[in-house]
C-alpha cells in the first residue's frame, strides 16, 4: 500500500488554508454571503408573481442563470417570504448534502482495498466540510454542493449498475449547469447506454416542463440570452486580466490567440482539450481506473468553461479518493502535487492579502506576480498537474492492457 503521509499532509494543508480562506473571504466581500441564495429567493418570488425570473437582480448584476424549470426548486424559499430563511435553509440542504458525500468518499476508498486509519477518515471528511472552494460555496448558499453530491451519488449508483439511477443523477445536475453534461463522455467509454438513456430523458423532462409551465418565449429567452451571456464571460477582450478569477483555459488563449472572437472560444477550447478528454478515458476496467476516467473528465470540463475555482467542490469525487487509492509512481505524485493547488484556490485576492502580510515590498511582490496570474492561476496549474497524473496513470493502464493481450 502507498504511503499515508503525503495525502495527509495534503488534507491537512487544504483543510487549515479553507479554514483561513473561509473566515477571511465574508470579511474581504461581505457583499457575496448569501448572494446566491438571494438570488434563488428573488427569482422565485418573481416567478410566483408572474414577473421575468431571469430580470431580477438582488444584488449586484446576479441573475438566475438557470433553466426556467429550476425555479420550481426555490417555490419552498419564497414561500419562507424571508431571505434570511431561505439561506439558513440551503445552509441545512448543503451540511445535509457534505455529510453524504463525505460518506461517500470514504467509503469508496475502503472499497478500493485501502485500510484507513481513523486520523484518515478524520481528514477526507474535515476536507469535503472545510476546504476553501466549499467554504466559499457555503457561505454563498450555492446549489453546488448538491450538484457535488449528485456527481458522486451517480458514480457510485453506476458502480452498483443501478443505470437508470445513475443517469437520473447526472442528468438533474447537468440540467442545473449544463456543462456537467460533458460526463457523457465517460459514460460512453463505459458503454452505459441504460444511463445515458435515462440522463437524456431527465434532461429533456426539465426542458419540457419549462415550456409547459413558463411558456416557449421564457424558455427560448433563456437558450438566446442568458445562455449567450454566460458563454461570452471570461472573453479577455482588453487582455488577460491577472484580477479575473477565472480559471479557464481562455485565459491561456487571450495570450497565445489575442483577438480570437468570443464565439470561437467554446469550439477552439474545445477542440484543445479533446485529446485530454480521450486520453483520460483510455482505460476503464477496474474502480480505480474509472475513478481516474472520472476525475480527468470532470477536471477537462471545468478547464473548458469560463469557471471560477469554487467550481472545484464539483470534482472532490474522485479527487480525494485518489490521494489513498492510487499506487505509487509518477501518476500520484502528480495528483498530490496538484490538488493542494485545486484545494487551496489562490487567486488575485489570495496574493493580496499574503502581499499585505509581508513587512515591507507587497508592491513588488504583487508586480512579479501579475504577469503570471495574468497567464494562469495556481487552480489552473493544479488542474494541469492532476489531468497530466490522469493522462499517465491511462496511458501505463493502457500499456499494460495491450502487453497482457499479447
């Protein structure tokens, strides 16, 4: 069995930066606690008076940017008819939510064979409860952390071969965000059409019903408007930003490809990661193999939409279980190199406040920082770091397939 030293030095890390990151993150934007959850609240009441759902904006320029029958969903918020409520309610769901995928994690790592220690579930736990991507998800009041759960429930159901569940599960989350629907490619590597099946009927069931209740215009504003909005964020039309937060490969193609139209880089992400995407699914005979198909997947998706690093809860499964489960090499010495970069998000704010603790030359240090936060963010990193673990431990598995078969 691996040694349990570097993946605990990992959790612990992870778990007392979130710790920081999640006291210090309402006192730097005390605008952002609960803005989520806000917006779920006003959205629904909106929606219970027949207004535009999609025109209310509590805060800021925060909108509901979530398909018309989602809104259903939050009918419980506005019947609460306090936004304080609403919140304290989405804080319970999520604790409800982190206690079961912190079961799950634990569990599939002992499925996997691994023996672990009681300080070892300990810190797998403390860290789906307290590392900073979900600290910042929760005092946000974000649906997230549901979406998490339903990632990794859906996984584990796939394992069970309960398919139609599986595919259920993912097909709710992807309806939420959509972009989670590029886990049908896993799927498709594992040839679970049953799941497939029933993620597609799920998704199109939630399409239909915001027709039949909303109207064809809410929906149809929805897929023109709010969907374009949300695909042209993160365009870097002046130039990458090194205050942006976030973590895209566009970011990386503002530099290489300055120019590139808004409307090119979704295709032109896309076509870049594509490789990954089939590398990382190369091999999936056993649990572990599937788990590292899962992780590179999820990893790939998150690196091709404009998303900011609290995303990073959506991949904790299979994440943490691969610190315990993968064998020594190269392939986890890269995952463990990587995920205290995912875990612990440091973005230009983060370098801020570390400047501002220095005794003397915050501005200097800031200066030699700027052009490469501009470039990429150490998420960004962390995430290349695990997908090149992912792309390694495949393409050995696959080695080791084809000389068996010999």
């Amino acid at each position: 069995m691996a040694s349990v030293r570097a993946p605990r030095l990992v959790l612990a890390v992870s778990v007392l930066a979130g710790v920081a990151n999640t006291v210090l993150f309402p006192l730097r934007s005390p605008e952002q606690v609960g803005l989520a959850t806000d917006v779920y609240y006003f959205a629904a009441r909106a929606a219970v008076r027949g207004a535009d759902f999609y025109a209310v904006t509590p805060v800021g320029t925060a909108s509901f940017v979530y398909p018309p029958a989602l809104v259903l969903a939050f009918y419980p918020y506005a019947a609460l008819g306090d936004p304080t409520l609403a919140y304290a309610a989405q804080m319970l769901l999520n604790l409800v939510a982190l206690a079961g995928l912190a079961a799950i994690v634990v569990r599939t790592v002992e499925r996997a064979g691994v023996e672990l220690a009681a300080l070892d579930r300990a810190l797998l736990a403390a860290a789906v409860f307290l590392v900073g991507p979900m600290g910042i998800n929760l005092v946000m009041g974000q649906v997230n952390v549901l979406l998490a759960l339903g990632l990794a429930g859906g996984a584990v159901l796939l394992e069970r071969d309960r398919e139609a569940a599986a595919g259920a599960a993912f097909g709710l989350v992807a309806l939420v965000k959509l972009f989670p629907a590029l886990v049908g490619v896993w799927l498709l590597r594992r040839r679970a059409w049953r799941a497939i099946a029933a993620a597609t009927a799920t998704g199109v069931a939630g399409i239909v019903l915001g027709v039949l209740v909303f109207g064809v215009d809410t929906s149809v504003a929805y897929a023109t408007e709010t969907l374009a909005g949300e695909a042209g964020v993160a365009s870097f039309a002046d130039g990458p930003d090194p205050t942006a937060p976030y973590v895209t490969i566009r970011r990386q193609l503002a530099v290489l490809a300055p120019g590139l139209p808004t409307g090119w880089l979704l295709p032109v992400s896309a076509a870049v990661l594509t490789p990954v995407f089939v590398g990382v699914n190369r091999v999936v005979a056993d649990l572990r193999s599937r788990l590292v198909a899962l992780q590179g997947t999820l990893l790939a998706t998150l690196a091709m939409f404009p998303l900011e690093p609290f995303y990073v809860v959506l991949v904790l499964f299979p994440l943490l279980p691969l610190l315990y489960v993968l064998e020594s090499g190269t392939p986890r010495r890269l995952v463990l190199l990587g995920s205290p970069l995912l875990l612990v998000s440091l973005t230009w704010p983060s370098a801020v406040t570390v400047a501002n603790l220095l005794p003397a030359g915050s501005e200097l240090v800031l200066d030699a920082v700027r052009p490469v936060f501009s470039f990429v963010l150490p998420p960004t990193v962390g995430t290349w770091l695990v997908l090149a673990g992912c792309l390694l431990y495949q393409h050995r598995a696959a080695s080791e397939h084809a000389s068996e078969g010999v």
